[in-house]
C-alpha cells in the first residue's frame, strides 16, 4: 500500500502576511508531519513560524525563524516542543507560514513529510 493514499495538500491561501495550506487526510490512520522544505519569495523576509490549525492549544509548531530560503525543517532547528503535528484521519488542517513582510503572489515550493513515509509536494 502507498503510504501518501489519501494524503492530499490543497491549494495555497494568500493573507497579509501569511500564506497557508491545507493539509488533507482521507487515508488510514493519524499521521505526524516530521518534516518541511520550503521555497519562498525572499521579498516576505523573515519567516517568523508556522501553525498548524485547527489546534486543542497553541497551534504554534516551529518557530526558530528563518530570514531566507529555503527553510528546512529539522534541519535548519526543530520542532517546538509541544507544537502538535498530527493529522487525525477524516480531517483537514491549515498548515500556515507567517512572515515579517507583506507575503507575495509566487513562488513557493513545499515538501511536507510524515511519519508513515509518505512525502507531498505542491508547487
């Protein structure tokens, strides 16, 4: 069985200063995000963190900040501790990624990798 059946990213939702996706799991069995790579527009300047909503608390899961691209999380500093990542199967979340500056139209380039083995992009 493939590990990304029924793992879906939607598409991208532009804001003032963030940008977000959705996160969609219509697969088997909850799913934890264990990694991110993202290509951004250097014009938003700093990436201050990322949330991951609908949240029981604080839906804040990394920020260490990045002041260019590409981030790449955990390699460029971890998660943050007791930031939930999980998807529960039949939901979706907005994954989103706050910036310093007002965040640009194009281009963005995102991996997201879970636990399960399974890794997504969406360009």
């Amino acid at each position: 069985m493939d590990p990304c059946d029924g793992l879906y990213l939607g598409s991208y939702f532009i804001g003032a200063n963030d940008m977000s996706i959705e996160v969609m799991n219509y697969g088997f069995g909850t799913v934890k995000i264990v990694g991110l790579f993202f290509i951004w527009d250097p014009l938003n300047d700093e990436l201050k963190y990322i949330e991951l909503n609908p949240a029981t608390s604080d839906p804040k899961i990394w920020n260490q900040g990045d002041g260019s691209p590409p981030t790449d999380i955990p390699l460029e500093g971890g998660w943050r501790a007791g930031g939930n990542r999980t998807v529960p199967v039949g939901m979706t979340k907005l994954l989103t990624f706050f910036f310093s500056n007002t965040v640009q139209p194009y281009p963005y380039w995102l991996e997201v990798s879970f636990d399960n083995g399974c890794s997504l992009t969406a360009p």
